[in-house]
C-alpha cells in the first residue's frame, strides 16, 4: 500500500473518532432527558405510596417524599373498613366481579370469534360489521336504557347487570381481536378436523381454543384490569354497602367523616393496586407475546 492510500485511510478514520464522540453525547443526553421525564411521571406514585406510611396531618401541603415520622396508623384504620362493612368484604366483592368477567369475557368473545371467523352463515358480513359499528357508540348512550330493562327486571342491586353482557359477547373489541387471531390460522386444520369427523364444537375446543391462547390472555388481563378499575357501572346498580367494590368504598370513605383522612385514602388505594399489579406482573409476558403475535397475523 501506497503512502498516499495509508493517508487516505488514515483521514477516512478520523471523523468515525469524532462521530462516535457525538453520538455517545447524545446517548448521553438522551438518557438524561429520559430519566428526568420518568422521575417527573413516578413522583407522584412514589409520593402517594410513602406517603401512606406519614401521620394524616402530614400529607396535605407537604410535597417532601420521605416521611419524618413513620406509622402504620393508615393501614390499620383502611383495613378495618367503612360504615360497619369490613375491607375484605369490598375486595371479595371486587375479586368476584374481575374473575366472572374475565371468564365471561374469553368464553363468549371466543364462541362469537370462531363462528365469525370460521363459520359460512347468512348475513355473516352484516352482523360482523354491525358488531364493529358497537365499538363507535359511545358507552353513556345506552346507560339510561340499560338501568331502566335491568330495574324492570328487578336485577338492580345485584352483580346481574354488570356481568350478564360479559356472557353474551357485547365485548366487541375482544371478539375483533380474536377473530383477526382466527383468521390468521390456516385453514387446512378445519378441513383436517373435518376429515377426521369432529364438529364445529370439537373443532373449537380441541384445535381453535389451544391455539387462541394469546388473544385468550390478553383480553383477560385488561378485562381484569378494566373490571377491578370500574367505579361507574357499580356506582350505578349497586345500592347496598355490602355489594361495594374497593373503587365505590375509596370514594364512601372520603364521605365518612367532615374531615378527610387523606392517610386512610391513601392506603386503601394502595391496598387495592396490590391485585391489579400482582395480575399484570404475573401475566405480562404473555401480554406481549398475544399483542406481538397478534400484530403478525393481522
């Protein structure tokens, strides 16, 4: 190699040198700026959790993140309940709500998916569309209505209202992310399931179900999710203290007493994260697996 090549060479390397400088200054600020808009959106959560753990008096007007005093007077007074009605009794009430739902949810949204997505009947296409066309009505329109069939029927004041349409597949976000699912798996196995004599239900339980199993997931853990976080639908048809759930409770201890005891607030709304943050932590790897694969067959 000549020498006007080795100085060539050399001087092609040295703006690499000075690149790579600036691009680990903007890795750097990058992570700056990063940390600093995370610091600014958990604040508020790390406040609110120690804040718990500070006497009532202490919490109003006080922006300062460690408690001077630490007491565990908040969780005794959240867990010994509201108006006579123990803790566990909202959160028993909270749990049965999440969990029929969600079963409710991924049975019917299934059965609704597989004959949408694997069944010739008439008018297949109108009554697909109509069920998306739900997904643009707004929730607040059909409240009144709702109350006044459920009344009629005497099932206000019961968990009825809010668990009947979870077993009749009125979820229509659920029923069109499993159908985009179905569609997705070739249908080859159909056809394979038929040569061997299986039906529409064995077909769906034995080969469709199993492989459904992200979309399964996911709507599970944001029906959970979405269920245990619902404040309206129980404010709404629940009437007696003791079919309260742990968001209607958060809100009737504020009104308990003239004056608010933010500490005892506080730790009962921590006190009822702890499921929904046990839910997520536990299930969402699957989460991210159903939304990625989902995304592929879409």
């Amino acid at each position: 190699m000549s020498a006007t090549q080795l100085l060539v060479t050399a001087d092609r390397g040295r703006p690499r040198s000075r690149d790579r400088r600036r691009w680990t200054l903007k890795e750097l600020v990058f992570h700056v700026i990063v940390l600093a808009i995370l610091a600014v959106i958990l604040y508020p959560v790390a406040w609110m959790l120690l804040s718990t753990l500070k006497p009532s008096s202490q919490i109003v007007g006080n922006a300062q993140l460690l408690p001077r005093e630490l007491t565990t007077a908040n969780y005794e007074t959240a867990l010994s309940g509201i108006g006579g009605v123990s803790f566990w009794t909202f959160f028993q009430n909270s749990t049965i709500l999440a969990v029929l739902s969600v079963i409710g949810v991924v049975l019917s949204s299934a059965l609704a998916a597989y004959a949408f997505a694997r069944i010739d009947f008439p008018g297949r296409a109108a009554y697909f569309g109509l069920m998306i066309g739900t997904l643009l009505l707004p929730f607040h329109v059909v409240i009144i209505p709702q109350y006044i069939m459920f009344n009629a029927f005497g099932m206000v004041n019961t968990f009825t209202p809010l668990l009947l349409g979870k077993f009749l597949a009125t979820e229509a976000f659920f029923v069109f992310l499993m159908v985009q699912f179905m569609r997705g798996l070739p249908r080859e196995l159909d056809e394979a399931a038929r040569i061997d004599g299986a039906g529409h239900y064995r077909t769906f339980w034995s080969i469709m179900l199993p492989l459904l199993k992200p979309a399964l997931v996911t709507s599970a853990i944001f029906t959970f999710i979405w269920t245990w976080n619902d404040f309206f639908g129980p404010l709404l048809y629940l009437k007696d203290p003791d079919l309260y759930t742990l968001p209607i409770a958060l809100r009737l201890f504020v009104d308990q007493s003239s004056s608010a005891d933010y500490g005892g607030q506080m730790a009962m709304a921590v006190l009822a994260l702890i499921p929904v943050f046990l839910f997520f932590l536990i299930f969402q790897r699957y989460l991210v697996d159903g939304v990625a694969t989902q995304g592929l067959k879409g």
